[in-house]
C-alpha cells in the first residue's frame, strides 16, 4: 500500500481519513476517491464498483466513509459452546479448533442434528453462536481449513473486505501456516523440503497419495528432536501449498507417518489420531497490509506425548 492513512470504525461505516485526494482531469472527488480505494488501498474492486452503486462510498469533508461492516446473518446455525479466541479486530478473527471438531458442517452429521434439533458442533458454528451471544450480526467466513483431527488455529473473515482480500492472500501464498508433528522414525536432517504432487487414492475414498499426476504439493520439514528410545522425531512443517491431507500424505511417503495417523500407517499405541498441531498462522492484514503472526501453544496431549517421549 502506498502512502499513510488512518482509519477508525463507525458503525456500519469505515471512515478513512487519507489526506489530499489526487484528481485527474475529468475526474470529480468521488472518482478520486474510489481510485484511491483501488490503487492505494488496493481494496477489492468488485466490491468497490458494487458499494458505489449502493451508495456505499461516501465523502464527507476530508473523511472518506466506506459500508465495510453491514450487518449480515451467518449461514451456520449459532452453537454456544467453548471458542478459544487466539486474535480478534474489525476484520479477523483467528480462534483455536481442537482435534476432534470439524472447520464447518460436511453433511455427515446432518442426521444426529436433525434427531436432536441442535445445530451440529463444528467450528464454524461455534463462531456463529459466539457473535450471536455479543449481539453481533456477523457472518464469520473461514479462510483455510484443518482437518477433523488436527488441532490448531483457523482463521475467520468477519466481513465482505476482509473476506475478499484474505482470499486474494490465500491464492498468493501469503498466508503462512507452521505445524508441528510427532513422526514414526528417525527423520535425516538432510530431509529438508518434499516436493511431491499429491492426488486422489482410487482404493480409497477418503486417502490421497503422493502421485506423479496429482497437484503440486512442497512441504518445509525442519527436524527439531529425535527420541531414539521410541524411534519417533519431532519435526516443524511449514506448507507451500494446501492440498488435502498434504502433511499426512508427505510424511508418509518418506517413510515417517505420523504418530496416531492411521489412515496412513501411523500407530495409535501412543495417541488415538494424528499428531499434529499448527503452531503458527501468519497473515497480511486486509485492510493495512501490515503482517500478522498468531502463535498457538501446544494442546495437552501433544504436551504429554512429548513427555512420554522425552
């Protein structure tokens, strides 16, 4: 982003205050000021040339008011339950989701939900019922997901701006995800980077495989500590792309599955699913750019894991 600004929130209204508007001949000051949007702010253009025709971008004095935060109904059906929040602001919200809880409904639990009239219990809804508790007409979209098993932080778009804008980041690669696993064997050093496209398994619906006709997938590893004892290594990750199960399906075809994993030959002696946590989630902000970095400690099974290790 170019230039400086400040901004305060009012309302549904975000009020920039971005100094003296360049205008260009032909232009009046609403014109500069839905330029300024889309090259100095780089805001969403759709959403710009959609708000204009609203009446959503307005000029008051030197103060430019921008509709950013309409009220909206969620989709997910609100569910009162424990939501550890990891960072909140007007445009993001980054919350804690437990091994065992699903980002958003799949349709599988459809049936329980339908006998007991309760919105089923995923993260996504648990978000809902934590706006709908405030009062807060919030329709939370999530940006990335995490497997049902994998416990770590998600993060949530509050608004339509940040929505658009975080998915742009997504597509750049410029949201950064760090995990955290506990693997079955000794894992090299020299193990540094696997790159290796990952696809569908045709014997299996709900595996992938690491497959020379799948999509690209690279993962980072990192070796942080070894427990020769158990044969297990404690590794970092940190993904360059997102594909399903890209971890699990990565770890596996060097040799070292998860510990818990199962699915692709893990053992669960120690730990019931897989190991594996996300440790840090890093964005850039969607209104300033500004980076963002969201630690999430450990939960107490892998904490206990590693002392059993240790």
């Amino acid at each position: 982003m170019s230039g400086k600004f400040t901004w305060t929130r009012r309302g549904e209204w975000l009020e920039l205050m971005p100094g003296k508007l360049p205008m260009r001949e032909g232009q009046d000051r609403l014109d500069a000021a839905a330029a300024w949007l889309e090259e100095g702010l780089q805001a969403p253009p759709k959403l710009l040339r959609r708000l204009r025709a609203e009446g959503g971008v307005k000029l008051a004095g030197d103060r430019l008011r921008l509709l950013a935060f309409p009220a909206r109904a969620s989709q997910y059906a609100p569910l009162e339950a424990e939501l550890p929040l990891l960072y909140e602001d007007d445009f993001c919200l980054v919350v804690h989701k437990p091994a065992g809880l699903k980002v958003h409904p799949d349709g599988s639990e459809g049936s329980a939900s339908r006998v007991t009239s309760a919105p089923p219990d995923t993260l996504a809804n648990r978000v809902a019922g934590w706006f709908a508790g405030r009062g807060e007409p919030i329709a939370a979209a999530h940006i990335h997901r995490l497997d049902e098993f994998t416990s770590g932080p998600v993060l949530f778009a509050k608004n339509e701006y940040a929505h658009l804008k975080l998915d742009e980041a997504m597509s750049r690669k410029e949201i950064g995800r760090t995990y955290i696993a506990f693997v079955q064997g000794i894992v090299s050093p020299r193990l540094k980077v696997i790159d290796q496209p990952i696809g569908r398994d045709r014997h299996h619906n709900q595996r992938r495989r690491a497959s020379p006709g799948g999509k690209p997938a690279v993962t980072h590893v990192e070796l942080l500590e070894v427990f020769p004892k158990h044969d297990v290594s404690l590794v970092r990750l940190t993904l360059e792309t997102g594909r399903t199960h890209q971890i699990r399906v990565h770890l596996s075809a060097e040799g070292h599955p998860l510990v818990g994993d199962a699915l692709y030959g893990g053992s669960t002696k120690w730990l019931s699913h897989q190991a594996l946590h996300g440790e840090r989630l890093s964005f850039p902000h969607p209104l300033s750019g500004e980076a963002v970095e969201v630690d999430d400690p450990w939960p107490p099974a892998l904490t206990r894991l590693r002392d059993l290790f240790s």
